[in-house]
C-alpha cells in the first residue's frame, strides 16, 4: 500500500514548523525503515469567501444593473463576459500533421488570493472604463446593510400602528 501523508506547515528561520507536530512524528514512526519522498511546496491560499462576495454580490450586481450590461439574462452572464477578457488564455496543440490554438479558462477556485485580487482589480478598472459606479466592499456592507436595517425598522413601525 502506498502510503501519502500530507501535512500543513510553515518555515520559519530555515527550519519547517508543523501545524501539528505531534501528528506529524507519529506518522513518521508508522514509516519507520521505509524510503520515503519528500516534496516541500508553497501551500495554495484559495481566494476568500469575501472576495467572492464582493465580485458576485457587489460587482457583478453593479454590472447587471448599468446601461451596459443590462440586456443580459442574469449577472453569470457577466462573469463569463469577465472570464473571456481576464481569466482566459491560450494554448498551441502541436500534433503530427497539424497545429491548432485553444482558449482555457482560469476558475476563480483555480486561482490563489493574490490573483483573485489582481482580477478584481483589472474588472473594476474595466467597469471604470464602461462608466460603470461599483462601490467599494466597505460602502456595500454599509450601504446594503444599512438598507435591510432601515427596511426592517420600518415595516416594524407599519405593523404597530
């Protein structure tokens, strides 16, 4: 049986700290005489729960709403007008007797957070461009929900009355 143990770490001073160490050592003595492959590589921090709350809720909502894109069926739509012009690239297929170029797609769950930020950053200069307002991810917690408040609170004061 081949055995794979993975484990989350970070190095510090040169030296590897494991998040669970004590784990890590009795794994290590469950391999005890066995050759073993060791593979050190940067972990993958997936893009934040806020970031996509920001770019489906906060941007591509601002989008659907424009002049601009206001003909289209609903805000996913957008998100693969956005995909085509930042998250696409291409690949050359070489074969034998023929050579051909296809178009990929880069999943926001692909893509580490700094890249999902870089991509935000390019969608909002877009929108900019398009003359399209998106408010900043503070102002739309504070905005959005400062409207559910007021909402509530008034449908309160019409039930009393």
């Amino acid at each position: 049986m081949k055995a794979q143990i993975k484990h989350q770490a970070k190095v510090v001073n040169g030296k590897v700290i494991y998040f669970n160490h004590e784990l890590y050592t009795n794994q290590l003595y469950q391999l005890e005489g066995k050759q073993v492959d060791v593979i050190i590589k940067e972990r993958h921090r997936r893009a934040s729960a806020d970031q996509f709350g920001y770019y489906f809720g906060g941007i591509l909502k601002a989008c659907h709403e424009s002049e601009y894109f206001h003909h289209f069926d609903k805000s996913d739509d957008i998100d693969v007008y956005f995909e085509d012009k930042f998250r696409s690239y291409r690949r050359m297929v070489i074969l034998p007797n023929e050579r051909y170029e296809i178009k990929k797609h880069r999943g926001l769950s692909e893509m580490s957070i700094t890249e999902v930020a870089e991509f935000i950053e390019r969608v909002l200069a877009h929108c900019v461009e398009l003359g399209i307002t998106v408010l900043t991810p503070q102002e739309y917690n504070i905005t959005h929900y400062s409207s559910i408040i007021k909402k509530s609170k008034d449908d309160t004061s019409d039930k009393l009355l």
